[in-house]
C-alpha cells in the first residue's frame, strides 16, 4: 500500500508524521472519508468542499487548490491500483513547538490513505444494530461546532466508550437541549407513517455527504423527506430507523434503549433506500 504524504508516496511502513505533528498533539488538525466505488470516487468536489470549510473554520492553510486536492486523490487510488475503497484525507497543522498555539507550526501535513473498511459484520447489515443513548452529550456548537470534521474525535469516542461498556456497538448523542444530534460516526433518520425524517445540522449533527445522498433518493423515490428536531421518543416510536456515514454506508437501527424499533425488524423503507443508494453510489462519481 502506498500512502500520499505531501506530494510523495510512501509505502505504509515508511508512511510516517512526526511526533510533534500538532495534529497528534493536540488533534490540531482535519479529514475527510471518502469512497471509491467501481473506479468512481464518490462527491468527491463535495467532500473537498465540506474539507476547505472545516480547513477556514479552524484557520488552516490547506498547501493546495480545490483542483490538486480532488487530483491527490485520484492519484493515491491509482497508485494503489484500486477500484473499490475507503480514503482517508487528513490535513494536520504540522510540527510545531510544545504548547497549543499554531503560530509555530509552519508547514501543514497532507495524508491521503486508501485502504479497505468494514466497520459492522454483514449480519448486522442483514439484521440491523442495537444501539443505547449515552450521557455524553454531542459537542455544543459554541464549542467546537459538530460541522467541523477535526481529528478531535474525543466526543464521539468517549460516547462509543460508554456504549461498548454496557455490550452495544453503537451509541446516539444528544444536543445540551436534549434533541438527538447523530450516533458516534453517523447520521441518523427514522421513518415514520410513510415519512423519511432526519434532525437538522443545528441540532448538532455533520452535514453527512451520505445523509446528504439518502435525502436526494428519498425525495427521487417519492418519499416525504423531512428535516426537523427530532427526541429519543420519536425514535423509539418510529416505524423504522437507519444509520447513514461513509465508512457504515446505510445500516439499519433496530433498538434503541431497549425498545425494540417497528417489529424490530429492517423495515422495506429501508430496504428500498438502501437499493436506490447503492444504484446512486456506483453509477455517479468522479472517475480516477
Ligand atoms: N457524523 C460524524 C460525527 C461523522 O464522523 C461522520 C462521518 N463518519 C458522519 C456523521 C457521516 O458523514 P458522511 O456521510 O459524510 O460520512
């Protein structure tokens, strides 16, 4: 495997930041995943933007264009010679001097990893996943803002902790006010009566470039799609429920707190979504 660090290749051995990299630090730093489906790299400009954004929101100078970046990334794919992957972009302040402030990192790192994921058995893709609420509440947007996709993931891994510590896999953070806000690495929707909801980005969520897809197929499919504030209420009373992220693609959420979620089965809106996004992510996409 061949890793992107700056411009070069290098093989995963050698594929190394250094020590003083504020990125491992102090989790200075951004990233983005991103799928490679059949030679097509997946919104590929939307995630470069969504990278830029993230980039501007903590006052960091990405050392290329738009246009080079979306290059960098088709480049790591063919230089590994794959046609179906996760990619990894991570752009970290750079080494620096002890102490937070970025003033004295000068030279940001760029690393792009193209590797394979599977974040869930393909039985709980059949079967869906069990999943708790956690105390840990998601980071409140006059913090460090949810929209921003930092290498500070301590938030979400603190909620995992809790969840993996009383035997679930997966975990739904609240907002401060109580509102469901997004699972530890995914968005999530409901259906109910026929109607597709997801909670909207202000309640404390990632403007999900795969949420964002499902959306688009709901409505193509003729769902009702609708964004509003959602509590743990509407999900335990919802007809179906799923988990929507890059890395988990489209899983479905059978309990939560103990309730069984509809019959506790996947539900067909699932199904049919999960359908009409496989046929999006394979046909659309940036060729490598
Ligand atoms: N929320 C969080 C906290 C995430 O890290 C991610 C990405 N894994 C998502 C939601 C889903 O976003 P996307 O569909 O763009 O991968």
């Amino acid at each position: 495997m061949k890793v992107f660090i700056n411009g070069k290749f290098y093989e995963k051995e050698d594929a190394k930041v250094s020590v003083f990299d504020h990125g491992f630090l102090y989790g200075d730093g951004i990233f983005e995943g991103i799928r490679l489906y059949s030679g097509n790299v997946f919104k590929l400009d939307k995630h470069i933007d969504r990278l830029f954004r993230s980039a501007k929101a903590i006052m960091l100078e990405i050392p290329y264009t738009k246009e080079q970046m979306i290059e960098n990334v088709c480049a790591t794919c063919r230089e590994n010679k794959l046609s179906d992957a996760y990619i990894r972009l991570v752009v970290s302040r750079g080494m620096g001097a002890l102490g937070l402030s970025p003033l004295s990192c000068s030279n940001p790192q760029v690393i792009i990893i193209a590797d394979q994921i599977q974040l869930y058995s393909n039985e709980l893709y059949e079967k869906g996943l069990k999943a708790i609420t956690v105390p840990t509440r998601r980071n409140s947007s006059a913090a460090l803002p949810p929209m921003v996709k930092s290498l500070n993931y301590l938030n979400n891994i603190l909620a995992k902790i809790e969840a993996q510590n009383l035997g679930y896999q997966e975990c739904l953070l609240l907002n401060n006010e109580g509102y469901v806000a997004e699972c530890s690495g995914d968005n999530v929707f409901i259906v109910f009566e026929g109607k597709v909801y997801t909670p909207p980005t202000s309640c404390g969520s990632l403007s999900g470039m795969t949420r964002q897809t499902v959306m688009e197929v709901a409505r193509e499919m003729g769902y009702e799609m609708i964004e509003q504030p959602l509590t743990r209420y509407d999900i335990w009373t919802a007809d179906e429920c799923f988990l929507t992220g890059t890395a988990a693609k489209l899983i479905p959420l059978v309990e939560l707190d103990s309730r069984k979620i509809g019959d506790g089965k996947v539900g067909k809106t699932t199904k049919a979504l999960l359908e009409g996004f496989n046929k999006v992510v394979t046909e659309k996409g940036v060729r490598i």
